[in-house]
C-alpha cells in the first residue's frame, strides 16, 4: 500500500523473463500393451528433471485421453545453457537406455523446439 492506495506489481516484477526461453514439444508412443509402464518411467524421470535442473523452468508429461499409448512432453528452458544441461544430463542417459532395455517404445520421440519471441 502506499498512501492508502494499493499498488499493483508491473506484470514482469519478481517474475523470470520469459522471452528468449527454449520450449520443447514432444511426443513418444508407448509400445504395445508398454503405455502403464511407459507412464511410470515418464513420471519418475520428470521428477528427476525438475529437481535436478534449475534451469529447467517447466517439465511436465501429458497422456492423450483418446490414445492411452501416446505421450506428450511439455518443457520450457531458461535459455539455450539449461536446454543443453538438460541434454547432457546423465539421468537422461539413463533415462534412454532403461527406455530401450525395456522395450518401452516403438520409434524414437517426435520433438520439436521453439524460443519465445514474446514475454
């Protein structure tokens, strides 16, 4: 409040800039009858993420309502540094070789990344 008049915080005060920022889209189809176990490798590695990269502002794994085989990533990135944290973490390794092992999935992962041009 300041002289008895609320003040409201600009849109952007304490909040991270978000133009600049890495946006990856992705889709993974779970191999047949594979989709539960698919969807529990998928949370536990996503819980990984986020505790482990600080630069990785959002991790989150979606699975179609229409096709319970089919997964679709949403991740967001501080800037191109944290994308390639994220790319060289050993627990994604990890992550990709027990993907495989297991036989978890059919055909690699559809991925598509994109930069904000916007705040």
């Amino acid at each position: 409040m300041h002289g008895g008049v609320l003040s409201r915080p600009s849109p952007t005060q304490g909040m991270f800039q978000m133009a600049n920022t890495l946006t990856v889209v992705a889709r993974i189809r779970a191999a047949k009858d594979k989709g539960d176990a698919l969807a529990a490798l998928l949370s536990e590695q996503a819980s990984v993420v986020r505790n482990a990269e600080p630069g990785c502002l959002v991790y989150r794994v979606h699975r179609s309502t229409k096709d319970p085989g089919l997964f679709l990533f949403y991740e967001m990135y501080a800037d191109d540094a944290a994308f390639d944290v994220h790319r060289g973490a050993p627990h994604l390794a990890a992550y990709r070789q027990r993907r495989e092992q297991e036989g978890l999935t059919d055909a690699p992962a559809e991925v598509e990344v994109f930069r904000s041009i916007t705040e």
